[in-house]
C-alpha cells in the first residue's frame, strides 16, 4: 500500500484571524516553492518579501519575521503578489515553516501570536 502525505493546506495554520484586518496582498520575490505557513521577511531596500529566515548581508541586521504565506506557492521566476498573515492574529506554531524564537518575538511585534 502507498502512503500518501498531503501537504499543509492554505491558513491550515490559522488558530485565530479577522480576514478583513490580518491579511494583505504583499509581493513575495521570485524563488523555490514555499508551503503555506512559510515566514517571511520584508526587505525594505528591495519592496518584497522573501521567505525567512534571509542571510544577513554584512554590515546589516537579518531580516526580521514579518509575516506568514497565507496558501503554498509554486516556484515563482518573477515577483509574485500573494495573500499572507500581517497583523492580529494566531497561529499554531507547529505548522509553521521558519519558526525561530527570534521569528515569534518579531511576529509578536506584528500581533501575530504563536501557539
């Protein structure tokens, strides 16, 4: 017999969420597939999100967790809008991608509570 394993399904990883207050439209940079419940930083230089944690580039501080990948993405060649977690939520910590204690001290910033 043949086990299969779905994937995390899109907001699977939503405990709680106003869909009218937590989530945006935000531009998710060219890249490999991403499941839903990724993290993502904001890089302000460029106006996009990547998915975190992002290498630091010398002389600067890492990206901080900003948000989470509402719904899995394929590989993207171009800059993507998507729907992600930006504020007033939470979220099981479990079926997040990413986690850090650096990613849920910055996702606290955001309102975005991990359980």
């Amino acid at each position: 017999m043949t086990i299969l394993t779905q994937a995390a399904r899109a907001a699977e990883f939503v405990v709680s969420v106003d869909d009218h207050l937590s989530t945006d439209t935000v531009t998710l940079a060219a890249g490999p597939a991403l499941p839903a419940g990724q993290l993502l930083a904001y890089d302000p230089t460029a106006k996009h999100f990547l998915p975190y944690p992002v290498a630091p580039v010398e002389g600067h501080d890492p990206l901080p967790a900003a948000a989470v990948l509402w719904a899995p993405q394929p590989e993207r060649k171009v800059d993507t809008p998507v729907t992600a977690v930006t504020r007033l939520a939470a979220v099981h910590g479990e079926l997040l991608t990413g986690l850090d204690a650096a990613a849920q001290a910055a996702l606290m910033a955001h309102l975005i509570i991990v359980r």
